[in-house]
C-alpha cells in the first residue's frame, strides 16, 4: 500500500526518507480543470523509476492517487492552469541509509499555481558554472537528489531564464529544469537518455511530435559549439509545465529565434 | 537566523527544500551523557560546507543550537552512547530549484540511542554494484542527496557489514556510510578528498592519528588489487559513530585483520 499525505492538512512524518537522503523520486504535472497535459506518461515514468529504486507502488495505486488528487484540487470550471506535484518517497524506517523491508511509500501530494508561459520571442539562458554529474543507475531518474540543480538554479538572476549544464566531457546536458533540443542544418539533436540527470516527458513526446512529422532527430551529445556556431537553427528548453522555449540569446550570444515548434508542442493540446 | 525545529515535537514544514531536493546537509555525532565525540570538527564542516552550498548559519549559531540539543537530550549521569542527529536545510521557498534571497535555514534536530559497536574481530564487506559518481563542486559534503549511498545500503544482507563503491574509473572510494583505510607493505593509504562523496570527520581524525605516530600516510586511490594482493595488511571502514571498523572479509576473500588501530582510535576517548 501507499500512504497519501496532503500538503497543508498533513505534516510529513519525521523519519521520512525523502527528508533525510532523498529517498524518493517527483512529478509535476500541467493541469488545467480536471486534466493533465502528458498525464498518463508522468505516472508511467514514476511507476517506471520507482520500480528501478526499489520502491513499490502498482500503476494501479497511482493512477488512484491521482484521481483523487484531481478531484480534490481541479476545478472543472476553471481555466487557469496549475500543478499538480507528486512526491513519492521509500517511506519511514530502517537502519541509516539502509532501508528496512516491507516500508510503506509515502506519496505527497501539492497543488499550486502555474508559472506564466514563457514568451515566444525566447529567453536568454548562460552556462552553468556547475557541472552535472550523472550515476548511469540512476539516469534520468527524476529522484530527490537534485542539489546540483538547486546549486546551478541559484545562478538565475536578473534576465536570465536557465543556466546549461555541462557534463565532465563538455558536452550540454541539460538546463537546471529543463531538457534541450538543437535544431540545426543537419537535424535536430538532442542529449541521448544514458547522459541525461531528468529523462523528460515533454522531452520525449517533442521527439515522438517531430518524428511524426518526418523530422530527423539524432540523440546524440551536444557541444556549446554546435550551439553557437552557424549551423543553429534554433536551440529549445523543455520542460512538462513551461513546455518549449526558445532560447533567443545565449552566453550573450544571439541565436536564431522559431517560435513555430513551441506552439506545436504546446502541453495544454495534451490534456487528458 | 536559524529556525530549529525538534523530531518528535515539531513537524517538519511542507516547504522544506530539504524534502523537495535534499537541498541541505547534516552531521551524527556520537555522545555520551553531554559530551559529544569530535564535536568541535563535526559543527565546523558543518558551517564550512554550508557555506560551500551557500546556507548562511555561524559556528555561534550551530554551537547554540547544539547546546541547546545537548541540555534536551543528554543525560550527564548515562553511560549509553546515544546519537545526535543535525540536519540542516536552506530552509523553505523560492521558486522550484532556485532559492529565495535571504531565506531562513531550517535546523532539525533529532536523538537516537547509538548503535553497539562493530566487534574488533572485523567484519564482513563486499564490492557495491551502486557506481558512486562525485560532482567535484559537491565533493566532500555530507549533502541530503544520499540515493546512491541508499542503493548500495540495499545490497547489505545477511552477515554483510558494508559494500565499497567504486568510481568510474573503477577505484574504491567509500563504503554505503564509511570512509576506506588501507594498511599495507608501503604504508597507509586512504582514497584523496576531492574524490570523496562524503569527507568523513573520523577520517580526517585518524590521518592525523598515524601521522602524530610517524606512520606514513598517503592520500590516493586505492584499487581492488591493493585490498586484496598480497601486500594489505588491514583494510579499515572509518564512521564518526561507529569508530574504526577492521574487515576481516572482503568479496569472500580472508583478509589479515588488526584491531589495535580501532583501540588506538575510539571516537569515545575523544569526548569533548
């Protein structure tokens, strides 16, 4: 079984494994009313990864959980959009990092405003003085571990929308919240998921809308000078809630700007 | 300031970045009665390392916070070992991974009766399938982000006491919760700190043990070969609670066990 706690009713339980080493694994989902953009995917990732930690929950219980989630915070009538946050974790226990056998996940459960879209027109983005370091086991993972993008999201000031990460090869991985996208004269181009610290949703399904299209997209490592150099056609964040953002300006570097693909993908045409 | 918030009584903050992203850090001291083992170097890494994560707290303010904890759970006139746990979070706000300015830190504070000593005879270890991978901004801190180190806590079983983990480039580097020292034909080595996910304060305590003996020390990486050739003699786990652990098993070979390094090494006799 899987324990709910409700964010603002409930107080997390103080052994908590989440708390303690980040012991668990988030989604945040795009909602408008009663549906989710990419709903189905986000908790089939989460089922997914919980199974690669060790942490069990059926795809049963959390389809459930989130019924419950949507009929307690989604306004059928409304059309402002919000989030909806899971956060599932190992449950309370054990000896130390040790987990005992037999723990009941936790799951917490959040609702909040959405952020505003980011404009078409594009964002202006720099590199990340933190490099991003990923354990091939936990790849993609969307665990509680997420200190290396706390430490690079706290270089975001001013103008500034996202900061790149780069791994210890040089290669872009990936923005502090965000997946990235290169659209050039070859292609578009992507991280491939082994490198990647957050396997995105919104992530795979532009790659599935673009093939669908007859696009070529290669999943291959990414170099600041693919980027910067004249073959760019245009470079793109991802991310489930702000959907696709065109960087505009980069390393004070002006890029190519095509707001067509955002409004392609926009995650409010995947509500389910 | 610094918000204190005490296990048991105080429920943790549905914010808590320590809880969305192990955004945070923490130390277990071992103590008796009100004394606590290696205390003074326990709340300077504290500070040191917050202030590498950029979590604003003074050693005034860990040391106040830290007497108050002593006064509330120390009982001068028991003989039992008990454990003080500090965890200390950037506290709660700001939107997603970025931080608000100027946001209050949390310290949560918790006892727990320490677990017995490891018999002087050794233990039994084993190599971790769990690759440990060291961001070099990160490295050394003893963060919140401890899913690797609970991925390689899963595959103690049975008789096991420890599994080591190694790097990418296949050198031991820790055990699940304990720093590695190797005694052998040329001298002691231990693997280097930047290599280190987490710094250990027993390490750091020991070094300087041998080297007040005149025993060579140095500081590099150790391969399986080392452990298990035939010029170790001792292969040590080192744990601010649990002292100097010999191994007297590794991956089922017998290795040559000494116990006077862990005499010689009782956190208990260093009680401040």
């Amino acid at each position: 079984m899987v324990r709910i706690f409700w964010a603002g009713e409930d107080s997390l339980p103080a052994g908590d494994r989440g708390a303690a080493y980040g012991d668990g694994l988030f989604e945040t989902i795009l909602m408008r009313g009663q549906q989710g953009a990419l709903a189905a995917r986000h908790l089939e990732r989460m089922v997914r990864d919980a199974a690669r930690l060790g942490i069990p929950i059926t795809r049963r219980q959390l389809q459930e959980a989130y019924s419950q989630a949507v009929n307690r915070f989604g306004d059928a009538s409304a059309a402002a959009p919000w989030v909806l946050k899971l956060v599932l974790t190992r449950g309370a226990g054990g000896r130390g990092y040790r987990p005992q056998p037999g723990m009941e996940p936790h799951l917490h459960i959040q609702a909040s405003p959405a952020p505003s879209a980011p404009e078409l027109s594009g964002v202006e983005a720099d590199f990340s003085r933190v490099p991003l370091t990923v354990n091939p086991l936990l790849a993609g993972i969307k665990s509680l571990n997420r200190l290396e993008q706390v430490m690079a999201a706290r270089e975001i000031q001013g103008e500034l929308f996202e900061v790149i990460q780069s791994n210890a090869r040089g290669e872009l991985v990936e923005g502090s919240r965000t997946n990235l996208l290169l659209a050039s004269d070859d292609g578009w181009f992507t991280p491939p998921l082994a490198d990647l610290a957050v396997a995105g949703v919104m992530r795979q399904w532009v790659l599935e809308q673009l093939r669908a299209r007859g696009e070529q997209v290669t999943e291959s490592p990414i170099l600041p000078e693919h980027v910067l150099g004249n073959g760019c056609r245009g470079f793109y964040l991802l991310n489930s809630v702000l959907g696709v953002v065109p960087v505009r300006r980069l390393a004070e570097q002006d890029l190519p700007v095509d707001g067509g693909l955002a409004t392609i993908c926009d995650p409010l045409q995947t509500l389910e």
